[in-house]
C-alpha cells in the first residue's frame, strides 16, 4: 500500500450543509440575489460536482431571477469566487472542523510514512484553507499531491481526477487506496480502479456504496466509536491504519 487518497468535502469534514451551503447563500446576498439554498435543495444540488457547475444547474432548472449579463459563464466564475472567500472565512473562524477520526488517521499516516494525495471537486483555495485551519498551519505538506479544482476537465463521476493523482504520484491503481463520502464520489474512485472505503454523511447515508470495501457512519475515536455498516470490522471500532492496510490487503 503505497498511497492513500483521500476526497475532501464530506470525508475530511462535513463542509457541505454548513459550509459550503451557507457560502453560497452569503455570496447570493453579497451578489444582490434572493437566491437562497436550504438544506434540502442544497442536498438536490450535491447530485451536480463543482461548485461552478451547480450554480449552473440551478440556473437551468429551478430558472431563478437573473441580473443582465453579457457572459453567463464569467458571471457564474466571479459569483463562485466570492462563495470561496466566504468559505475560506468560515473554515478561518474555526467553524468547519474535521470529522471524527480523521486527524488520527492522517497524523498515523504520515508517521508511518504512508504518502498520502487529495482527489476532490473543490478548489485549491479551500483545500488550503480547511488543512490549514481544521488540522494544523503546514498540513499540506503532509500530500504529496494535491488534485484539486479545474485541474482535470472532467469532474467526479469521471475518474479523471483519481487517474491524475495517480500519475502524478508514478502509482497505480492496486497501489491505493481512496477514501469517500458520496455515490458521485466512489463511482469516480471505483471508475479508476481504486479500492475504496466510504464514511458517510447526512447527505449521502442512503446513496449505494455496493462497491465500497468497507461503510462506516465515520472513521470514529476509542471513545467515539464508528458503526458498521457495509463490510468487515476486523475487530476494530475506529478506522486505523492496520484496519486501512488489511482492507487493501484482502
């Protein structure tokens, strides 16, 4: 096992519903728009990766008042920026903190010295910002890839991303491991024949994660327990390393 691959929103932290959810709606207010994204259209909306992609798709399909623009697409850009801004200052304020078990894991990742890469949708800048601010200023260091943003033209489902990671990092496939939180998520990994482990969250708990390796409600502390829910535990009642590497081996 030369490499874990770990996706970001929703597998490192629940940014989705009070994160970048909330982002968009500051930036809806800040743009002049009586847009608002509820949790469940946001939850409507996740079916869409990337963040300039969704505001297009609920463009197109709920038909919202729109200001006159010359360039749809630059407008869409320049909306989006400013929902990073304002997602970059929530995760600044400390207010998007990481997921049960996850600094564990990383922190015995990188002690054992298992290289590890991100393969996520969201850009660069809020990769930066939850690293810097969720685990610790300097944490980037601690991947040896980050695949990230606009970097691949197609997004999740596509594998493309997971495919770039890999090739950046001179691996392959069976040398892997990825960690997700969503149908769009794993069907990309899986796409890229990776094995992949699943934690789910309040938006993708019921999604079809049949070809996942293994299903916890989260990666889970000693005094935090995960809960099983697609594959085999080894005993374990918190994601670790040794639970990681048997699953790879197997």
């Amino acid at each position: 096992m030369k490499a874990l691959i770990f996706d970001v929103d929703g597998t490192l932290a629940d940014t989705e519903r009070d994160g970048h959810r909330v982002a968009f709606n500051l930036a809806f207010v800040e743009a002049g728009l009586d847009w608002e994204w509820d949790e469940a259209l946001y939850g409507e909306l996740l079916a869409v990766t990337g963040g300039k992609e969704r505001i297009r798709n609920f463009i197109e399909r709920k038909n919202p008042t729109l200001p006159e623009v010359e360039d749809l697409t630059a407008w869409i850009a320049g909306l989006h920026a400013s929902k990073t801004k304002h997602f970059v200052e929530l995760l600044s304020a400390g207010k998007i903190p990481l997921r049960s078990g996850v600094q564990r894991l990383l922190t015995e990742a990188h002690d054992a010295g298992v290289p590890m890469a991100i393969a996520t949708t969201t850009t660069p800048q809020n990769v930066s910002a939850l690293l810097e601010n969720a685990l610790f200023p300097g944490a980037e260091a601690w991947f040896e890839v980050i695949g990230a943003g606009d970097i691949v033209p197609a997004k999740k489902p596509a594998p493309d991303i997971y495919t770039y990671v890999m090739e950046q990092m001179g691996l392959k496939p069976e040398e892997c491991i990825a960690f997700e939180d969503s149908s769009n998520g794993i069907r990309s990994s899986r796409a890229a024949n990776l094995k992949t482990i699943v934690t789910v969250n309040g938006y993708t708990a019921d999604e079809d994660f049949s070809e996942a390796v293994l299903v916890l409600d989260q990666m889970g502390e000693a005094d935090d327990p995960c809960q099983l829910l697609q594959g085999e535990d080894f005993g374990k009642s918190y994601l670790d390393l040794e639970w990681v590497r048997k699953l790879w081996e197997s």
